[in-house]
C-alpha cells in the first residue's frame, strides 16, 4: 500500500500466447476500473488498484486475468478481505486455495 488507496499487484511470469494476446491484457486492464494504471519493467507487470473503486465485479476480473495469463495468484493477497471484500477472500471462492493456501 502506498499511503493512498491504492496497492500495487506485482504479476511476474506472464504468458503471452501471441501479440495479439498480448494486446489483449492490454485491452483487458484499460477496461477494469479499479485498475488506475500498470506498467512494465523487465518480466514485472505492476498493476495499480484503486481499492476505493474495487467492487465484486472488478475483482473478478482481476482474478480471472491472473489465471488466463498464467499469473500467481498468491499475488493477489494485498487484496484480502480487510482490505476490499470478504466476499474476495472467501474459502468458498475457486481462487481462495491458489491465492490463500
């Protein structure tokens, strides 16, 4: 967290399947509102969220991108319950043992 109401994801590993692909995560992220901005830097993706902008929906979403692009999803544990949603960290989730386990 940076003081504001942000957090900054770090996405290590992403997997391209083609430049399209690639533009597509592009195109993906510009549409999810909690996302306020990302960038690159060497094989880092960092992903500013907007905590106070995240609802069920973007988080979904957040959390889909990760798995499509093959994406740790235990770097999505900024985004705990005391932070955005119970609902987002709950054990009945798919995602709860990738990302909390």
């Amino acid at each position: 967290m940076n003081g504001t109401d942000n957090v900054v994801l770090e996405a290590s590993g992403v997997t391209y399947y083609s430049p399209q692909d690639e533009a597509a995560l592009f195109g993906w992220l510009d549409n999810t509102p909690c996302v306020e901005s990302y960038r690159g830097r060497s094989c880092t993706l960092y992903l500013t969220v907007d905590l106070s902008a995240v609802d069920e929906g973007g988080l979904r979403e957040i959390v889909t991108l990760y798995r499509r692009y093959n994406i740790d999803l235990r770097g999505l544990r900024a985004l705990s319950a005391d932070r955005v949603s119970p609902w987002f960290s709950d054990t009945a989730r798919w995602w709860h043992d990738e990302a909390f386990g």
